[in-house]
C-alpha cells in the first residue's frame, strides 16, 4: 500500500455511483456497549442478516478488534463470501470510518483517508474515543491492497457524501457546515476539497436531512440516487411532522437545481414510517454509556428513513420498521431497481444504534 499525497481528481479518479458494479462491502462487528443494548446480541444477529444478504452477490468483509474476534468468525464460518479480519475500531460504522473509494478509467482502485472525529469531536461528537475508528481507513486498504490517498486535514463521513459516478454529488448544509466538521473552512472551499478528492464536478447542497439525526443530518438518510438524474428523498405528507418542512427544503432545491451533465432530477418521494421510531426505557437499560458520550433519553424519536437503504450488486437491502409503510418503501425500490432483488431487514436493533442499514456498510469498487 502506497499513501499518497496527490489530488486524485487531477489523476483521473472518481467516486462511482452505489449502483455501478462493485467488488464488495465492508462491515464492522457490533460490541461497542455505548451503541448497543445488552451485549450487541440484536443488533449482531441483524448485522449477520444484512452481511448475507449482501453476500448473495458480492463479496463481504467483516472487521473485528481481538476481543471479538472469535464471535465474528464463529458467526460466519459456513458463509464463504463473509471474511473476517482482524481490524479494531471503537464501533461499528463502517460507512463514516472507511475509505471512500475511488477509480479511474482503467479500473484501477484508491482509498481516501479522511479526518473521522465522531461526528463532531469536542464540538458534538457523539463519543470521546474515536481514535481506533479513526485509524480504520487505512487499515482497510492495507488488508485489501488498495493505495490509499491522504486527507486527514479534511473532516468527511461517507455518509455524509452520495454520488452518481457521472460528476455530481449529494450532501446537506446540515452536516458538511456543522461546527464540529471544518470550520476553518467555507462552504466554497469545502466543495472544493470534495472536487478535488471525490472528481465531481458539481456539488448539489440540501438544507436538512432527517429530523434528529444525530450525524448532524447525513445525506444519505434522506436522499439518495437510484440513477443518472434520478433521486429518492424521504418524504412524509403530515405537515404537522417535523420531517415535513425538511424535505420540502430539499424538495425546492431538487427542483430547481440540475446535475453535473445539465439534467433535471426526476425525485421519487419515499415515504418515512408513518409512526415514529422511539427508543424505549427497557432499550436504554441495555446500553452502558461512557463520559462524554450522547446520552439518550426514552420515548426519544429515531432517525428512522427507508432512504438508508444499501445497493448490494444482486440486490437492494432495504431497512424496515414493522410500520405500514414498509411494503410501500419495498414496492417502491423494487420499481426503481427491476434488476436487483429487495431484501427486508427488520433494522430496529440497528437504529436503536444510532444508524441504519447504509451506515454499517461501505462499498469496494471493482478493480481490473
């Protein structure tokens, strides 16, 4: 593994849509006790679900620190397209901890190492160790034998970023102008850095994303690409929701803004739980919380969104709530995505988390 100190825009890489064909996905095994109630025991069945549904098609590798180790590979040792590795991290997100990937023309494929802090640091981070989370880009390129570019000056989760492989990008003012990311920076110097690392050539900004979302408001929980031009945005009709105003923010700019090629976005509204999603007093008495950590409070809303959703090559996992708005979400991608089978996966044991399907995944590329 090379690190490397260039601009990989100025060297003809890009980030790739989620929906272009991919190598595999990364996932991390859930123990972190701060995050997960009673042990990690819902929440690492879930994970064992989502990790074989995204195995039916590609390739999965599933991190472990060396106090979990074994639990990990007991789990998956008759699954032949789950490898475990040795990586330790302070939790499970393995979309924000790591590499952005990129390509190039020829199929060659890089890592971006970005600054991680929490989603916030000493701001509003959420935990105040993220050392070892911080270190993981990098040893995932290692473990995969990716050169990995450097850009720790820069504060960046990957879900804060969505693309469409053809130069545009998605993110929320929400998120990338919070003050616990970049706030030496502007936001036109800030857009420069994703031009420069992720090739876009235009970024298209959102004002908020999920209401309460504690990632300071990721993109990905609230709008998403399905194709060139084309976008799913969280949606609710209940103007007495605090989503509501929200998303028609969104909504304005969709319509009026168009993407990197001058292309108009068609945006497809896919509805949020139609009850709201609530931890409660008997799941906060699971978790063991450390100092300086986000406490949470019972009867507390969830940022839960079907927008999470992960692009598996074969398939669409697709988180749901027990709420009469799941199959609706399920016919919907399954109408945007003919080719790709729908996968229903329970998710409350993941954003009882703090997350959802999309965030304890992160996409490889294909490589030649």
């Amino acid at each position: 593994m090379q690190i490397l100190t260039t601009s990989p825009a100025a060297e003809g890489f890009r980030m790739p849509a989620e929906y272009e064909p991919h190598r595999g996905c990364v996932m991390i095994w859930p123990v972190r006790s701060g995050s997960w109630p009673w042990g990690g025991a819902e929440a690492q069945s879930t994970f064992v679900q989502v990790a074989r549904a995204i195995a039916d098609s590609e390739e999965v590798w599933m991190l472990a620190g060396p106090e979990a180790l074994a639990q990990a590979r007991a789990a998956f040792a008759s699954d032949e397209k789950i490898h475990v590795l040795e990586i330790p991290t302070d939790d499970a997100w393995a979309r924000d901890v790591g590499p952005t990937c990129v390509v190039n023309d020829r199929g060659e494929v890089r890592g971006i190492d970005w600054q991680f802090n929490a989603w916030g640091g000493s701001f509003d981070g959420l935990y105040a160790h993220w050392e070892k989370d911080n270190a993981a880009a990098r040893a995932i390129c290692q473990a995969l034998g990716l050169d990995c570019y450097d850009a720790r000056h820069f504060v960046l989760e990957g879900g804060s970023i969505h693309s469409d492989g053809e130069g545009t990008l998605l993110v929320t003012e929400a998120c990338l102008l919070s003050g616990g990311r970049n706030p030496q920076l502007t936001r036109e110097q800030i857009e420069g850095e994703l031009k420069r690392y992720l090739g876009a050539e235009k970024v298209v900004w959102l004002p908020r994303g999920i209401w309460n979302d504690e990632t300071n408001e990721h993109v990905d929980n609230v709008c998403a690409f399905a194709g060139p031009a084309e976008v799913v945005l969280a949606w609710t009709d209940d103007e007495t929701d605090p989503q509501w105003e929200l998303s028609n923010a969104s909504l304005r700019v969709l319509e009026t803004e168009t993407d990197a090629r001058g292309r108009s976005f068609t945006v497809h509204k896919l509805p949020i739980p139609q009850k709201p999603v609530c931890i409660t007093g008997e799941e906060l008495a699971g978790f063991a919380f450390e100092e300086g950590e986000d406490v949470r409070e019972a009867g507390e809303r969830l940022a839960a969104s079907y927008v999470n959703f992960y692009i598996s090559n074969g398939g669409v996992i697709l988180p749901q709530f027990g709420d009469e708005q799941d199959a609706a979400a399920a016919a919907l991608l399954g109408r945007l995505f003919p080719g790709r089978k729908i996968w229903p996966i329970p998710a409350r044991p993941i954003i009882v988390g703090g997350g959802n399907i999309h965030c304890i995944t992160q996409q490889i590329p294909a490589g030649r």
